[in-house]
C-alpha cells in the first residue's frame, strides 16, 4: 500500500506543506475516571453562567502569579470597601489588532510559529527543513537553525525561553541553544515517522511528543531518553500539551488506514473509515485518564489545555473549535466563522480588556488567509485579521504585550499588534536584518 493510499492525517502537499485527510468527530465519554486535581464531582460544578465563566478562566491562573509577588504600598492604598464598589469596566466587544511588521526569508511554506515565553523571540518553522529566531519587537533575525534533514512540522519553547525544541518529518527531535544559535549535540531519537507535536512541561525537566508513527513518547531533557511510552493511539498522533501543573498530557490523533482512490486536494476522500480521539493521561504512571471519541466526520488535527487547566480546546476539520470540559466529557463551546476543512491548524489564548480583571479570547489561524478572534465565553467574534496570502497554519499570542504572530503558506511571519498598545520606537521596522536583504523586514502603516 503506497503513501498516498493510506490517506495519512497529515502529509506534504505539492506546496511544501502539511495537509489533513480525514473525516470523524464527536466526542463520547469512555469511562469516568476518579476526580481530578482535588474536584469534588459536584454535579454541574463547572455549569458557569458567562460573566462567572469570564472572571474563572483565566483566575487560577493570575491568583498564582500574585502568590509570587510582592504587595507595595500603593497597591493596598485605597480602603477595602471603596475598592469592591468600584464597578469593572465595561467589556470590550470587539478587538483592535493591525498589522505591525511582515518578516520574510523561509524558502517554503511555514509551519508553525511561536513566542518565547520571556516575550523577546519569535520562532518560526518551515517545510524548508529550518527555523528562524527573530527579534519579537524590531522582526530583526537574530539565528536561522539548520540541521534538520526534512520539513519541520513542530515546535516548542522551553519555560525558560533558552531552549527551542522542534520535530521534523526526519524523524528526529532537536533541541537548539537560542542564545548560541546551536544544536544541542544528542538529537532525542525513537520516533519510526514524522514527529508531529511537541510541548514542553512547566518545569521544562520533560518534554511530551507525538508522532505519525501512533507513539506519544514523554523525554527526560537531561538524558535525552524517552523516560515513558504511552500506550497511545491506533492512529497517527497529531496534537500533545501539558496542562499547567505538568500532571496531566492530552493527545488526539486519527486513523486514515483505508484505501481510497486519489483525488485533487481540494475535495474531501470518499468514505473514509476514520477513528479519531483525544485521550487525557497521568504523566507519572501513564495511565489514561479519560478518553474522548469522535464519530461525527470531523477529526480532531491539534488540541491545546486551556490556562486554568479544566478545559481542552480541540481544532477540528468542520471548521470548528471546540472547548470540552474533559472531566465532565463534555463540549461546553463551539466557535465557527474560519475555515478549516484540508489543513492542520493552530492557534493560542488570550487575553484583552482591563489588566486586573481580563477577558479571554481563542485565536486561530484559517484557510482563507484570515486570522479569527472569539470571545471564550461569549464565542462572539471579536475581529477578523487579513493579509496573508493563503492557509494561516499558526498563531499564537504574547505572554505579556497585546501582540499576535501569524505564519502560512505564503511564507511570510507577520506580527499584529492592538491599536490601544500604541506604538513603540523599538517596534519600527527596517529594510533589511542585519544588513541582509534576503530576510527583508516590512512595517504596515
């Protein structure tokens, strides 16, 4: 049976790009595992109305993050009682995000991109089989990292923003030395086919992988050895990630063993017989969880945790995002406007509107060439991005600034930035990166 006849999940296009074949989703709650992470099992205990489901998403969250940090004198100034009457401000409807700098010089379609977690680099990798750091404020490149023998369809940032991992369809999984611009000399090798997805625990001790090859395999970094093989999927594994505590990985993946005639990329395979699900797993004793089947014609292509750890959104080829609450086994939100039927997309949270008391919007990439925002508890979209050329593979958010990057086939990073940020001097784009010409850095106006 050739390549082409087994329909693989995900596969280059003529394009240099990954496509999707594929057609099964709805998801049906296994079996139902203990409570996780201290719920009680308190029936409707997560059946939030959407002011409640605003202020919880993201609380957890920044409630940790205060633990950390040092009260001044100024934040405890107004008395107790005026600062409860003070009403919140009033949610924004809508989003004001505008281009800012266009980055070019990847030779082929671009796959995914990322910003470090420190909020200085932006990553970018391609079909070219390379990967680009670039300046996340100026678009300057700073490294392009080579040593990858075939495409690259993954990548992820360790927690401390100095290690960059990547998967490439050589079967390997590199790790790179952002500051020296260098390979680490041990490649992390095991997978028998394309790595797919990568992601990093919050400790950055252990990085997660999934693989065409059905493997989910969890890495010591020290060692570089695969410290546990899940005993994952039937089907080749498209998406992974750690939920904030680093105790729980979902994976999805999907099964294309079934021979079909050959047709253009634009039309859907016939009667593709497709299994296609998302699993939750214990990371310390690899013991699944929970397992989460989709039987209604659209597969599960990348999964991601949400920030507060009790919600998993799925991207899925009806042109569709889906929340679920994974305890529960339950979607809770469905948000539709982008286009998504071919290809493996991705996308990122994030948050707008007042900075003690924010909001929470989803972003994703779309077929269309478009950028879409939604609201999380309203699904209201919030703003429909334009410029590239072509499918928007990945998008991802700023940890800290209103900002966006963007790749796509049209092989080009773009940065898009909030009209209430305001412009910064170190934001001015150049002509040229490092006097190099090839890698050309174009500000919108």
């Amino acid at each position: 049976m050739s390549d082409d006849e087994r329909s693989p999940k995900r596969r280059r296009s003529p394009d240099g790009y990954i496509e999707t074949n594929g057609n099964v989703s709805h998801f049906e709650l296994a079996e139902r595992p203990a409570p996780l992470s201290g719920e009680t099992g308190t029936p409707h205990q997560n059946q939030l109305d959407e002011d409640q489901y605003a202020h919880t998403f993201y609380r957890d969250e920044r409630d940790g993050a205060r633990s950390h940090e040092t009260s001044t004198p100024g934040s405890q100034s107004a008395p107790l009682e005026e600062r409860a009457s003070t009403p919140p401000p009033e949610k924004p409807t809508a989003l004001r995000y505008r281009p800012k700098l266009i980055m070019r010089g990847h030779k082929r379609a671009i796959s995914a991109v990322s910003f470090s977690p420190d909020g200085r680099w932006i990553a970018s990798a391609s079909a070219d089989a390379t990967i680009k750091i670039w300046d996340a404020k100026t678009g300057r490149l700073e490294h392009t990292l080579e040593g990858h023998l075939a495409g690259i369809s993954t990548i992820a940032w360790s927690p401390d923003s100095t290690t960059l991992a990547s998967g490439s369809d050589d079967k390997s999984i590199r790790l790179w030395d952002v500051d020296k611009g260098k390979a680490h000399p041990v490649p992390l090798l095991g997978h028998h086919n394309y790595v797919y997805s990568l992601a990093f625990s919050p400790k950055g001790n252990m990085l997660v992988s999934g693989s065409y090859d059905e493997a989910v395999f969890i890495w010591d970094i020290r060692s570089a050895r695969i410290m546990r093989s899940l005993p994952a999927h039937s089907d080749p594994v498209g998406g992974v990630d750690f939920v904030r505590d680093g105790t729980l990985i979902v994976s999805c993946a999907g099964d294309g063993l079934m021979q079909v005639p050959t047709v253009h990329k634009a039309q859907k395979p016939p009667h593709l017989l497709t299994l296609l699900d998302s699993r939750i797993w214990d990371t310390a004793t690899g013991m699944c969880l929970r397992t989460l089947i989709h039987s209604d014609n659209a597969p599960v292509t990348s999964v991601r945790f949400s920030p507060n750890g009790k919600y998993v959104l799925a991207w899925t080829l009806d042109s569709s995002v889906r929340l679920w609450n994974y305890v529960e086994g339950r979607c809770v939100k469905t948000y539709q406007g982008h286009k998504n039927e071919r290809f493996s997309l991705g996308g990122a949270f994030g948050t707008y509107g007042d900075a003690a008391n924010p909001h929470a919007f989803i972003a994703s990439g779309s077929e269309d060439g478009s950028i879409f925002l939604w609201d999380v508890s309203s699904k209201n979209g919030l703003q429909r991005l334009e410029g590239h050329e072509g499918p928007v593979m990945g998008v991802h958010t700023h940890p800290s600034e209103p900002k966006l990057v963007s790749g796509g086939l049209d092989k080009t990073v773009r940065v898009w930035v909030s009209d209430d940020a305001g412009p910064t001097k170190e934001e001015i784009g150049t002509n040229g990166v490092n006097g190099h010409q090839e890698h050309p850095v174009k500000e919108e106006t």
